[in-house]
C-alpha cells in the first residue's frame, strides 16, 4: 500500500465548529464555520478527493455572527444550522438559523484547489430558531 502525502488545509480565520456532511454519500465533505468579530465569517464545505488525495473547497458567507455550532441536516445535503454569536447594541446575543447552500454546491464541489480562484456565495435563510421562550440558545 502506497503512502500519501498528508492533506492540510487553512483557513483565514479561527474556527471552532465542524461537522461532517453525513447527507452527502457520494463524497467525503465538511463543513467548518468561523469566528471572527471583525470580518464577515464563512462557512468553508471542504471536500476530500480520497483517490487524487486533494481537497476541494467552497466559501459561503454567514454574515450574521461569529458561528460557534454547525450542524449538517442528515437527510437534506443542502440544509445546514448555525448557532451564532451577534452583536447588538453592545451586547451579544445567541441565536440559531437553518440555512441552505446554493443548488449548484449540494452536487458536490466545482471549485479548483486553487484559493486564488474562489469567490464567497451566499447562504438562503431558511428560518430562525425562536429562543424567546427559553432566553437564550444552548448550544
């Protein structure tokens, strides 16, 4: 059995939340969410090509917070939630959402490895979690 070369991929700001796309059978893909207070954060749907040993990547955009969960929907590879940190009126406010990729993301990455290449996409607000009966989100 041959060796592969380790596979290292970097992301621009600090992240604390990922999971695996269990929805997607076809491929091995993640999804990690950052946390940045000063730059819009982005969720990165990274996937691994196990027979080429490269990863492919797409960005999207999570404008709403620094994101601190993620979860993929088991049986909709397209559908994910966050659970986000905003900041509102100097305060920070925990919330949630359910989201969904662009149609064009769910059949798997069309992206080059090349990070120069990339553009961010946007994710559609599916609907927000209410937290008010309960003061806050727990995570």
């Amino acid at each position: 059995m041959e060796d592969d070369a380790p596979v290292i991929y970097g992301l621009e700001f600090q992240a604390r939340a990922l999971t695996p796309q269990t929805a997607e059978a076809d491929a091995i893909r993640f999804l990690v969410g950052t946390q940045s207070l000063k730059y819009d954060n982005q969720i990165h749907i990274i996937d691994f090509d196990d027979e080429n040993n490269i990863i492919n990547k797409n960005v999207l955009l999570h404008q709403v917070g620094e994101i601190w969960h993620i979860s993929a929907s088991p049986a909709d590879k397209g559908v994910l939630a966050t659970c986000y940190s905003k900041t509102s009126d100097s305060r920070v406010q925990a919330r949630a959402a359910v989201w969904r990729m662009p149609k064009e993301l769910e059949s798997g990455s069309q992206e080059s490895p090349d990070d120069s290449a990339s553009t961010a996409q946007t994710l559609e607000l599916l609907c927000h979690l209410d937290n008010t009966a309960h003061g806050n989100v727990a995570w």
